[in-house]
C-alpha cells in the first residue's frame, strides 16, 4: 500500500466537510409533495403528504390481509407521531376491513388504508 504523507490540517478540511455534507443529507419535502416512506417496526409501506403543520394525509398500501393489525397500530402511532403535542384526529376516507378470525371464503382484495389527519388543540 502507499502511505499518504497529508498534512494534519488538511486531515482535518476534509472530515469537517465530510460531516457538513453528512449533515445536510436530510432535506424535508415540500407542503403537498408526497412522501413514499417505509416503517421498519410495523413492516408498512406509506405515502405520506403533509398540506399543513397541522393538516396530514397517509395512504398506507395493502400489502396483506395479516399486516391489517400492524397498519391500525402504525396509523394511529404515527398520527399521535405527527402532530407532537396535539391531538390527532383521524377520518378514514378508504380501505376499512372486517377484521375476522377464521374467515369462511376468500377474502377479496382490499385497497390501500386512506386517511386524513387533522391536528387539533387538546
């Protein structure tokens, strides 16, 4: 291997610019742009689109029948998550399921989990 003769300052410069450029990774979107987002501790696949600080629409994508209980909790978390010391209110526009434990036919697809969510003041 080659040993780099490289001044400690210059050392320095480049693990300064390396965190900077680290730091500025994260850049949040913009009001009404949607989100494609996945939660790794309820293994669920989301569209999130925020309209306001207060003002929130999450589509959570069906991807199966088991995943119904993990989506519910997810939802209701990640409202409680978004609007911080608020309460959230949620309305569910689309994609309610019957929750059965042995079901006796086929079940049919279901669409995704669409809500809205409005924070309000407690």
């Amino acid at each position: 291997m080659f040993a780099l003769n490289v001044s400690p300052q210059l050392k320095c410069t480049s693990i300064a610019v390396l965190l900077f450029l680290a730091g500025c990774h994260h850049t949040p979107a913009k009001l009404g742009e949607v989100q494609k987002l996945y939660d790794f501790d309820h293994k669920v696949h989301y569209r999130l689109v925020q309209y306001s600080e207060r003002r929130f629409a999450i589509r959570i994508l069906a991807d199966s029948y088991q995943a119904f209980t993990q989506q519910s909790v997810f939802l209701l978390r990640h409202s409680r998550q978004l609007c911080k010391e608020l309460v959230p209110q949620l309305t569910l526009r689309k994609g309610i399921q019957r929750f059965e434990r042995l079901p006796t036919e086929p079940r049919p697809y279901k669409p995704d989990l669409y809500a809205e969510i409005k924070c309000i003041s407690p």
